[in-house]
C-alpha cells in the first residue's frame, strides 16, 4: 500500500489564508450592523447598504470568477455564478430581511390598522397654569 505525498505547506498555508478571509467577508455584513447606531443606520441601512454590500461581494467574487474562467476554459459558468450570486443576494436582501425584521412597506394590514389613540401628557410646574 502506497502512502499518499504530503501536501506542500505553501498551498495549505494559501488555503488556509483564503478560507479565513472568505469567513470574514461572510460575517462581514453582521459585524457592520453591530458597528454602532449612526454608522449602522447611516451607512448600512436601505438601499445604500445593499448596494454596498452586493459591490463587496461582486468584488470579493473577482478572484473565484477568474478561477472559474481559467478551469472552465470560457465565461459562461463564471457568469453563471455570478447571476446566482445575484439571485441569492436578491431574495436575501428583499424577501428574507424584511421578513425577519418585519419592514413590509406599504402592506395593506398596516395601512388598515387604526392608529393608537395618544394620551394626554400631565403638566407640571409652570406650563400646568397656563
């Protein structure tokens, strides 16, 4: 029985490096939520913030793209991938978010719900005679 060549340290090293930055840029979009209350609703929230973070990933995407295109010998599967990058992005960012946050804009459950009636706030000190 044969025992199999060890795997050089470079390639493993390379692997290793490329797996641990993959994991950062996937929990990426959570720590930036995390990032404080202005940055996060300032510069994460709303149209901004996807766009942000489709550019990042599209970008983070390059060197797996050119991968593809090398082994593949064309760009159709690369494109491909890409498309269902976009496609899994999408359903994340417009179906899956707003469903665990609860942000339905223009559902028509909360536009027939009647407002909560206000209560009167008591006044003290020197407005409560006037």
């Amino acid at each position: 029985m044969q025992v199999p060549a060890r795997t050089p340290i470079l390639p493993r090293l390379r692997l290793a490096v490329s797996t641990a930055a993959a994991a950062l840029l996937g929990i990426l979009p959570h720590v930036l939520h995390h990032a404080g209350p202005l940055a996060g609703a300032a510069l994460f929230a709303g149209v901004g913030g996807s766009l942000l973070f489709a550019a990042l990933g599209v970008i983070a995407a390059i060197p797996l793209l050119l991968r593809m295109h090398r082994r593949c010998g064309g760009w159709r599967r690369p494109l491909t991938a890409l498309a269902l990058f976009a496609a899994v992005f999408a359903v994340s960012t417009f179906v899956i978010g707003p469903a665990l946050t609860g942000d339905d804009d223009g559902d028509a459950a909360d536009r027939a719900a009647p407002a909560a009636p206000q209560s009167p706030t008591p006044q003290t000190g020197h407005e409560s005679h006037h």
